[in-house]
C-alpha cells in the first residue's frame, strides 16, 4: 500500500500555526488534525473561541498524555524561534521512524535544531512566504494566504518531499517545490531581516517603512548586509533577488505589519536572536560589517526592557 500522510499534528497556535492548520483541519478528512501542546497552556486556553478573518473556527487539542498509540504521519512546527526546543521535545510523543517534519518557523536554522533530536532525512526544509497573517488574541486576519516552499537539500529527503507535495496537494494547501531551497531560505530570511526588524524599530507598518526615508534607508542597508554575507556562505543572493522581494511587501495590507511587531505590541518577547542576533553571529564567521543589524539588534534589545 502506498504511503500518505493523513494524521497531522501542529505545535503553535501564532499566525502561521491557525493559518495552515484551518486548510489542514478542514480538507483533510481522511485523518486526525490535531494542535499538541501541554496541560498548563490549554488549561490557560480552553475556554479560547478562535476566528479567523471574522469566522468562528474549532480545534482539536491534545495533551501528551492523550496521544498513546497515536503517531502522526506529519508534524509541524509553528511556535516562536525560543520555544523551539521546548516544541521539539514535547512532540516527541507522536513522533514515530516514518514521520515527516516541517518547521514553519523564521529563520535559516530551525531544521537543523530540529535534527538534533529526530533525523534530518525525515525534517523537509520549509520556507512560509508572501503571507501577512496578524493574530490579535485569538483572532486572526489575513487578506493573503501566502504559501509554502518545501525543498530537499539531501537525497535521502525525497521521500518525505513527495510524500508532503501529495498531501499539500489534496488539501488545498499552497505549495511551490523549489529545487534550491537553501537559496529560498536565505531570500526568506533576508526580507524577515529587513521588514521585521525595520517594522519594530519604527514601530511602523509595511506601508509606513515601505515610504520613510529613514525607516526604508535601514530596510535595505539591512537586506543588502544579508546579501553580503549570504555569499560568504556560498549562496548567491542578487539584486534581483532583492528587488523580487520588494514586489512581495509592496503586495502586503499597507496596514498590516510583520510577526516582530505584532510580538511588541502584545508585549511578548521578539524573535531577534533569530534575526539581527544570527547576522552579527554570521559576521563574526565571515568578516563581513552588520552595522545596520547591529544597530537594530542594540535597539530592539532596548525597547524590549
């Protein structure tokens, strides 16, 4: 019998975690859908009443100590960059030899913390783009679904890779397959470092970075310090690159702003580390000057106290 994922469990319940697990927990029906997280947080969250885009949904959730005997086919990470390994160990639960495993998480680095517990060959390397998601309490607002580019760097990752297009096919769920997913990653992160970090330390929104003349000044100083020391690394990050970029935030709601944000003004802790942290870290490996990233790192770091 040929394989297919149809029991999919979901760690994070932020923007990007409700957005695929609404597709998912309603076009798939041929398995359990299924939100894991511990007792003391769905104690916090039960009496929840989730909508998105103005529309009551419903959730399954479970506690590790509900998920004996049952495996998921797929696992998907979508919790903030410093929960990541608290994620990791509680979905150790439903992890079983055949789970495939996406992280939806920012950054250039999430599936090899991963790897540090399960194996590499089964952790498809994801990249979540051209969405603008914004969860406000349990409500969440998007006037773009975005999509997912999924991609294996190693050979013995194909078999998960068509596993997870079969499946992403047969819920509706927006896909792009790209055959250089390491360079996607790092295009990805480029433009988180720059509109994440630029929408936070201006406390502004994508059309309001998008025309300052400071606030876009630092959004490209930024970008292009990502270029730079993206091609040190050996991934060849253009001006096209960077400009293709642009097109998707000019595409976004002018009103909206970045997940770094929407962290500042519900006064949670931001996913800097993963951001201007891993370039000034980057820096270091490479000789390349982040002025720009050091500032936003010095800044955020500030306004976070």
């Amino acid at each position: 019998m040929k394989r297919e994922i149809k029991n999919v469990c979901i760690v994070g319940m932020g923007a990007l975690g409700l957005l695929f697990g609404q597709m998912i927990n309603e076009n798939n029906k041929d398995g359990e859908n299924f939100f894991l997280m511990d007792e003391d947080r769905r104690k916090r969250h039960e009496n929840d009443v989730y909508r998105i885009n103005g529309r009551e949904v419903h959730f399954p959730v479970r506690v590790p100590e509900e998920c004996e005997g049952k495996k998921a086919d797929l696992l998907m990470i979508a919790t903030k960059y410093d929960s990541l390994r608290d994620a990791i160990k509680l979905s150790q639960c439903v992890v079983c030899e055949d789970t495939v495993i996406v992280s939806l998480l920012n950054g250039i680095n999430s599936e090899e913390i991963i790897s540090e517990t399960f194996d590499r060959r089964r952790i498809i390397d994801c990249v979540p783009i051209g969405m603008d998601a914004m969860r406000d309490g349990s409500s969440l607002k998007y006037t773009k679904t975005g999509k997912l580019q999924i991609g294996a760097r190693y050979d013995d990752q194909k078999e998960g890779l068509a596993l997870l297009e079969d499946f992403f096919e047969k819920v509706s769920l927006p896909f792009e397959v790209c055959d250089d997913i390491v360079h996607a990653m790092w295009n990805k992160f480029m433009i988180n470092v720059g509109i994440n970090q630029a929408c936070m330390v201006y406390e502004a929104s994508y059309s309001q970075v998008l025309g300052g003349e400071t606030a876009f000044k630092d959004l490209m100083g930024a970008m292009r310090e990502v270029t730079a020391v993206a091609r040190k690394a050996g991934v060849n990050l253009t001006e096209d690159d960077l400009n293709a970029d642009m097109e998707i935030l000019k595409s976004l709601d002018p009103d909206g702003y970045p997940s770094m944000r929407q962290d500042a003004v519900a006064k949670r802790k931001t996913e800097v580390e993963m951001f201007a942290g891993e370039m000034i870290r980057l820096s270091k490996i490479y000789n390349v000057p982040v002025p720009v990233n050091e500032k936003f790192y010095q800044k955020i770091r500030e306004m976070e106290r």
